[in-house]
C-alpha cells in the first residue's frame, strides 16, 4: 500500500489532530488523504443508499443516510446531495443540527455534508412517533422508504399521504 492510499481514520479526528494513542508522528495526519465530507460527532452512519425511487421526485440522485448513533446528533434519516459521480456535495464552514434544538459548528475549514434531515423530531410527540435509531433502508417499488428501527424494534414506512 503507498502513502496515498492511506485515510485519515482511524489515526486522526477531523483533519488534523492525531487521535489520542496515535503520536502525531505516526499518525501522520497531514500526509494522509483527506475524507470527503465530516460528519456529525457520534453520527454513526450504519446505511448509505441512492434514491431513485417515484414517490419523492425531491430526492432522486441524493444519498440516504441513517444516522444511528445514541447521542444528540444521531437518530435522524439524512438526504446528501451529490454530484454527477455520486459524491456528496459539501459545505464550508456548515452547522449541524443537534437535539432537542440548536446547532454545533464544524472544525474550522472542515468540509461537512449539504444535506436535509428528513426526520425531524422523531421524539416530539411521546407515544407517537418513535424516538429513532434508524438501521438499515430499502426503496419500494413505489417509492417510499423502509427503515428499520432497532429502538422502537419496528420496521418504519417513509411515504407521502394518498
């Protein structure tokens, strides 16, 4: 493997700072190939798809992702915008939306994902909507989205009302 093939994870966090275990001269980080995008703290992605199905004409092209994580960044269904190859398009100097409200700026110069949060307040309404650690998705053939949810121990059904 040559030095180009290297990534930034494991040895470092956000872009530069050597994870701590890994000294700054063997984590390398300057040397190593910088991630496309950051992610929220303890986002946890446990499912990247594309959409393509009918019923959300909106988000044809764009990468799902279920955030699992147990903290107040995770929990969500996130819709990434993409390029032509598929990559995610990212921002600048972007915020991340945080629990219950509020937002955490990204490490300076840090590029994060410009993407929407499809499931907003998924803990809003006690007993009616479940709190969410979204697992796995799948498109049906006419366009909702399936998501299990190993929380509520449920498989959700994301559609539009008939």
């Amino acid at each position: 493997m040559c030095a180009t093939e290297y990534q930034v994870w494991p040895y470092c966090v956000d872009l530069v700072t050597p994870l701590p275990g890994w000294p700054a001269r063997q984590a390398r980080c300057n040397e190593r190939e910088k991630p496309i995008a950051l992610l929220p703290p303890h986002a946890a992605p446990l499912d990247l798809i594309y959409y393509e199905g009918a019923m959300f004409p909106e988000l044809r092209g764009r990468l799902l992702m279920t955030w699992h994580g147990f903290r107040r960044t995770a929990g969500r269904i996130v819709a990434v915008e993409t390029d032509e190859a598929g990559r995610p398009l990212t921002d600048i100097g972007g915020r991340y939306a945080i629990y219950p409200r509020g937002a955490l700026p990204y490490p300076a110069g840090a590029p994060s994902v410009n993407g929407k949060v499809l499931t907003p307040g998924w803990d809003r309404i006690a007993g009616r909507h479940p709190r969410g650690s979204p697992v796995t998705m799948a498109i049906a053939p006419d366009g909702s989205i399936w998501v299990t949810d190993d929380r509520s121990r449920a498989i959700l059904r994301i559609a539009r009302p008939r």
